[in-house]
C-alpha cells in the first residue's frame, strides 16, 4: 500500500494533485464488490487543503460546473430527504434521527472549545450493504475562530467524487461558520482508497501529462 501526504493552496490544486499522484504512482487494485466491478490505480492519502475557501471551488477540467457542485450540496448535504431509488443520502444520514448539523452549530455557539463535534454518516449495519456511504466521518474543530473540518472516506472517487464532495462539503461549512458567528477554516481529508477507475486512465493521464497546466496556470494551451 501507497500512502502520501499531500497540501494544496485550494480544492483545484487539491484535484489535480491527487489525481497526478494517483494516476503516477498508484497500486492497481481490483475491485470485487461494490457499485462497479473494475480495475482502478489507488493511494492512501492525508490531504490538507490550506486554503479551500478560494474561488472557483471547481476546477475548468473538472467534469461538471459550480452550478452542479450547489446542486450537489443542496440535494445530497444540506437537506435531509432521499429520493424513493436512494438508499441514503449524506445529508439524510447527517439530519436523522438526529440533526447533527444544527447540534453542532449549536454546541459551537455555547462552548467554543469543545472537542466533541463529531458527524457521523456510516452506522454499524452498513456493514451488510452492498454499497456503504463512501463518506464515513465528517468531524470538526474550532480553533482561532475558524470552523475546520476533518472528513474520512472509505472509498472515493478521485476524478469526479473528490472535486463535487470536497467543494460541497466546504459550501457546508461555509454555512455552518456563518451559523456559528465563526470563519470557514482548512479542510483536512483522509482516505484508505482513493482512485481511478479504469474508465478514467486515459483522460486522468491526459489532464496530467497532457496540455492542461496545473491550477494557479492553468490555461489550455492553443
């Protein structure tokens, strides 16, 4: 098993990162059981995303727009209803039985210091699904009267689960700092398996080595 730590100014930066070391330096694993029966390329990764709140919170090769990522947000974290074809949803797991999001933003307005505000999205009978919650942990901590957030994903799609999750997971937090009186701060990810599915090689390999430049210079070349 590969394991990297990576930093990143913002969540494009974060992207093309990760999907570079994956597509790189990443172990070919064959996938069993789950949603898809595949071969991908994966790591282990901590990623600490200093600066996440900056804008656009998508980046242009990204495959799909900032107009779906408030979408995404909207429908599958913020609010706590599932369509009758889902499972779950995130945001379903995260408001019942209990509303963790507004306990949380609760606790933080009454004791600032508290180490205790931990989300949880996985429960103890996902363990017989045959496609568990890919988001696992969603923690946090308030320090230097900013809002951080620490999340775990079992499994994550690194082409185009990470960017929609880790943009909407900071709308999020965006939501729950302003709730609190607080600033959005970093965002921390951790992750046993994130990859590349087979289908995704060649356009991952093109976006890296090809003539996309890395965030910040980012510009097709003519």
């Amino acid at each position: 098993m590969k394991f990297f730590s990576i930093t990143a100014f913002d969540i494009p930066d974060a992207w093309s990162q990760v999907v570079e070391k994956i597509s790189d330096e990443g172990d070919v694993f064959r996938i069993e059981r789950g949603s898809e029966i595949t071969n991908t390329r994966k790591i282990a990764m901590s990623l600490e995303i200093t600066n996440p709140e900056n804008r656009p919170l998508v980046h242009e090769a990204c495959p799909f727009s900032a107009k779906y990522v408030e979408k995404y947000a909207l429908e599958y974290l913020f609010i706590g209803e599932k369509k009758d074809s889902e499972e779950y949803t995130y945001g379903q797991r995260l408001r019942a039985p209990v509303d963790q999001i507004q306990r949380v933003i609760e606790r933080y307005r009454e004791y600032k210091g508290d180490r205790q505000n931990t989300m949880l999205i996985r429960r103890p009978e996902d363990i017989d699904s045959h496609d568990p919650p890919c988001l696992t942990v969603l923690d946090t901590e308030l320090t230097d009267n900013k809002l951080h957030f620490f999340v775990y994903f079992r499994s994550w799609d690194a082409y185009a689960g990470f960017p929609a999750n880790v943009a909407g997971l900071q709308l999020l937090k965006e939501y729950m700092a302003d709730e609190i009186g607080v600033s959005p701060g970093k965002t921390y990810a951790f992750s046993k398996n994130i990859h590349l599915y087979e289908r995704q090689f060649e356009i991952a390999n093109e976006m890296v080595h090809g003539k996309r430049k890395r965030p910040g210079t980012w510009k097709a070349e003519e």
